[in-house]
C-alpha cells in the first residue's frame, strides 16, 4: 500500500493519496498501543518510555481496510441522500480504490 501511496503522489492522482493516507493512518492507529495506566514520569531517560508497537495478523489488516471502504460507502449515501451526486460518486471511487487490498 505505501508503495501504491508513492506511485499516486507520482501521478498527482488525488483522491487514491487522500484514501491511501487515511488508510495507512488508520493502519498505524491499530498498531497503537494502549497508553500505560498510573502515574507518568518526569525523570525517564529519553527514549526509555517507548514501547513496541503492535503486530497486526493479516486479519486485522484486512477489517482496518474494510471498516475504511464501508465508512467511504456509508459517506457516500449519505451525500446521495442529500442531493450531492457528484460527492457520492467522489466517494464510491475512493471506496472502490481499496478492493485491490480486500481481493488478497
């Protein structure tokens, strides 16, 4: 996906950059890790408080991506609800960018 990020910033093709970053941020969201309870501190030495991130399995992957596609499709009825065509076909066209990644 970050190599398909590449190639459409090549061809200034902005709608599959605008999906492919908000995927791959959304990616790196899951990858997160909880945030530790209790107390902080203020001493630490730089670089001791952090942790490693999350291995996402191939199945976690692909609902990131799913509930990505079905957020762009849910947007995009909406905007067809309220008259905006040409926002919901907008819409549609990022969702469908992401079948490829779904199709593995």
């Amino acid at each position: 996906m970050q190599a398909d990020l590449s190639a459409a910033m090549k061809a200034r093709d902005s709608a599959r950059v605008a999906v492919l970053r908000a995927t791959l941020g959304a990616l790196a969201n899951a990858e997160a890790v909880e945030a530790p309870t209790g107390p902080i501190s203020l001493t630490a030495a730089a670089g001791a408080t952090e942790v490693a991130r999350r291995e996402l399995t191939d199945a976690d992957v692909r609902a990131v991506i799913e509930r990505e596609r079905n957020e762009l499709l849910a947007a995009a009825d909406e905007r067809a609800n309220l008259g905006l065509p040409d926002d919901a076909a907008e819409l549609r066209g990022q969702a469908t960018a992401l079948d490829p990644y779904l199709s593995c």
